[in-house]
C-alpha cells in the first residue's frame, strides 16, 4: 500500500493523489493547476499516470483546483465512479460545465488577438467542451456523509463534513491491506470553527495515516468580525473617492459568504445606498444549490432560513447574468461593489472588470482568498506595479486590500488542533501535509513536531509514500 502525490505537492492547486492498495487503484481528486499560462497548460494537458490504472476516484468538494481536470481523466480512459457527497455532485454540475464554457470563451479571445498580431504565441485550445463534461457526471456517485460504502476490494469510503464549502468532505478509506484494516484520512480543503453558513469540521476516529492541507500552516486569521468591519471600512472609502470595489470572488462559498458579510453590514446600518452586484452566471448558479441543500447548514443559518430570509438576498444587490448587461456595468463610472469569478483572477468576467479600474486610483481591488503562485491573483497582492491582464501589461494605480479573514481554510491554529484531535482518537503515527506552499508546510512540520508527532513530512510532487 502506497500513495504517489502528483498535485497540490509542495503549492495550492491541482489537487491529485494515487492511493495504491492490494485490491484497487484509488485517485484522490483530480484538480486543476493554476499558475503561469505556460506551467498550467502543460500540467494540465499531460497527466501523470494513466487514467486507465484508476478503478475508481474520490473527490472531496467542488472547487476546480480539486475537480477541474476529472472530464480529462474521464475522457482518457477512466470508466470507473467518482465519488463525492450530493451537494458536491450538484455543484460540480455547474461548476466545470461554467469551467468548458469559459474556456472557450477565453480561448475565442485570445486567439483573435493573436490573429491580430496583438499577441505571440500558438492558438489556445479549450481543455474540454460541455460535452466532456456531461459525460463525466455520468460517472458521478452521490454519498452522504455517515455512510460507510465499498467502492473498490477492500476499500470502504466515509464522508466526514471538513467545514469548507458546501457539500465539503473529509475522506476516510478503511484498507484491508493483506488482513489488516488500515485507515487512511484525507482532509481535502480543512475548514474553520464557528464560521457562517456551515458547520464546524468533524473529527475521525481510528486513523493510521493522516493527509492534511497546510495552506495557512504558517499564520492564523483574524476574527471574521474584524474582516468584516474592514471590508465595510474599505467599501465606503472607495465609494467616498468614487471609485468602484472589484472583489475577485470564487464562485462557490467564497462569493456566499461576502454576500452574507455585507447583509449584516446593511443591517447595522452601514453601505445603505452602496449598489452591489454578482456578475458570475456560475455564483448565481451555485447560489441555487445552496438553498438546495439545506442539509449542509448550521443551526444559524437553518433558523435564518426558517424564518423566511434569504441569506444571499438584500435590497440594492443585483445578480448580473446577461453578457452585455456585464460589459455595461465593467464600462460604468458609477461607484459600486463589483463581486465576480475567477477568484484567482485568471479566468471569466472578473477579467473585464479589472482591466477597467487597474490604473484608476479612485477604485479598489479587495483580495478574499488564497492566490496561487504566478496567478494574477497573487501578483495583486504582491502590489506589483504592472500586472498582466489578457496578455497586456497595465500600470496598477487601484488600491489593492487583502483580506483573509474570509479564508474558508484552517489557519496554523485550526490545522494544529485537528490534527491533535485526530491523534487523541487513534493509532496516528504519520502526517502527510499537501495543499500548501512550502514555506507554510515548514512551519507547521515544526509546530507538529514540537507536539511530539513522530513523522510528519511534505511530499514532493512524483514522490511515493509507502504505508
């Protein structure tokens, strides 16, 4: 028994892992890497193992750096189920079909500046079409958290809530490997306590080998009531200047959340006469199948919803779906709040709307959530003075605010925490931290091994663990 780390090995994107036992080839996901246009084509192009090998995949949320790359596996080769909770295969429905789309969407676009002559380079070609898609969903199977299901020989699958988003799980694989249970535990994304809309993350019992992310392994977030009087701080003195806030959103969780930190804002009485508008058809989308799935909230949203509020609706919030209802709002001088995907900014409308405030100084770019290396999302929060945007470099004059309290990541805290929760409920002895830059991976291998955990160790990509 063995686990190979071919994505999200030592950085934050394209989550991929083989899990090699007696009786089955098991994948742990299969995500999209994001970075330079160049290193992102390549990876995601050219698997490293053979979809073929894989009996079956096991997927632990939506986001695409930990799903978008399953319609290639699929049409590669791989015939076997992927498996992930109800609301994660709701989500994934809309979240690669948006992920095709907008690939060809960019791919039109770029490759008609460069028939211009305004760009170098071959044509880009879409990674998958809507019909790579639809086929992929057939292969999907829906399991409730709780519910112990054979997916392979000897290998059972359990789904634990990880907190992160919604419909997010923490996997558990009991192994019989040659007569001896082994169970191994996956934290897929790891999220936080006391958070709004979800509940906390749940704690396994009995497990021998522990995979954790580690992408804030190296500092802790600040109280989200703080973040939030910041984010209102921000908003009204953007507006003061008359200026517009571009907030770069992922789609799923990070969008809802924002949505819900401004409802309070407005209900203390702050950013009354403020517009704000959602222009992401895919965070409408995904804003739908959260009030599907009820199921996944906590108490506090439950009684919220119980008593007849939405918790992603409020008076002077506009869901933007029409593409030229889009251009006109990214051509407007009116001060506004603008929330739109990619969260990263490397992909969709979010695009658009930067390209129009980079080098206005009155506007403000807030950044709500983790930027992979090379992304235009990082280059933002690195305050660069001239960023890239569809292949044109601009002169960066707008603010620029990072705000990661918004995190739905465990801080240094958080991972600590649980992964001393899961030691107290079991046989752990080996830690195997993924999802995170290495930086972050040092400093919580040191945290770890400070608490007397006798083998913790940052994989590198290729690398083999045996069990």
């Amino acid at each position: 028994m063995e686990i190979q780390f071919h994505g999200a090995a030592q950085t934050v994107t394209g989550s991929m892992h083989l899990v090699k036992t007696p009786g089955a080839t098991v994948l742990l996901e299969c995500g999209l890497f994001q970075g330079r246009r160049q290193d992102a084509h390549r990876k995601n192009r050219e698997l490293p193992f053979s979809p073929r090998a894989v009996d079956v995949c096991v997927l632990s949320h939506a986001h695409i750096d930990h799903s978008g790359l399953l319609p290639i596996l699929h049409a590669r080769g791989f015939d076997g189920d992927v498996f992930c909770t109800p609301a994660t295969r709701d989500l994934c429905a809309a979240m690669l079909e948006d992920a095709a789309m907008i690939q060809a969407q960019d791919a039109r676009y770029v490759n008609r500046r460069i028939d211009k002559g305004e760009l170098a380079g071959p044509p880009v070609e879409p990674l998958y079409d809507t019909e790579d898609v639809a086929r992929l969903l057939g292969r999907m199977v829906a399991i409730p958290y709780h519910r112990k299901t054979t997916i392979a020989p000897g290998v059972e699958l359990t789904f634990l809530d990880a907190g992160h988003v919604l419909g997010s799980a923490i996997v558990v694989l009991d192994v019989d490997a040659v007569g001896e249970t082994r169970r191994l535990v996956f934290t897929g994304d790891l999220g936080r306590k006391d958070r709004p809309i979800l509940r906390d993350p749940e704690i396994p019992d009995g497990a021998h080998v522990l995979i954790s992310e580690s992408t804030y392994g190296d500092r802790d977030h600040p109280p989200i009531e703080r973040v939030e009087h910041e984010l209102g701080d921000v908003i009204e003195r953007t507006i003061a200047r008359g200026g517009k806030v571009v907030i770069p959103s992922f789609a799923l969780e990070r969008a809802q959340e924002i949505l819900f930190a401004l409802k309070h804002l407005r209900s203390e009485g702050r950013l009354t006469n403020v517009p704000v508008y959602v222009d992401s058809p895919l965070t409408v989308r995904v804003t739908d199948v959260f009030r599907m799935h009820p199921d996944c909230y906590d108490a506090e949203m439950r009684a919220l919803v119980a008593r007849g509020q939405s918790p992603f609706d409020f008076h002077g919030l506009t869901y933007v779906s029409d593409v030229e209802e889009s251009k006109a709002l990214s051509a407007s001088a009116t001060p506004a709040v603008v929330i739109s995907a990619s969260g990263m900014c490397e992909s969709g409308r979010v695009l658009h709307h930067l390209r129009a405030v980079i080098g206005d100084k009155r506007s403000t770019v807030v950044i709500v959530g983790w930027q992979a290396q090379h992304t235009l999302g990082r280059r933002l929060v690195e305050l660069r003075p001239r960023v890239p945007i569809f292949g044109v470099e601009h002169d960066r004059l707008a603010e620029v605010v990072v705000l990661n309290g918004f995190s739905g990541h465990a801080d240094r805290g958080g991972l600590i925490a649980f992964a001393e929760a899961v030691r107290a409920r079991g046989p752990l002895r080996r830690v195997a931290l993924v999802h995170g830059e290495p930086q972050a991976q040092r400093a919580l291998i040191g945290a770890l091994e400070e608490r007397g955990f006798p083998d913790v160790r940052a994989p590198a990509p290729g690398e083999t663990m045996p069990l």
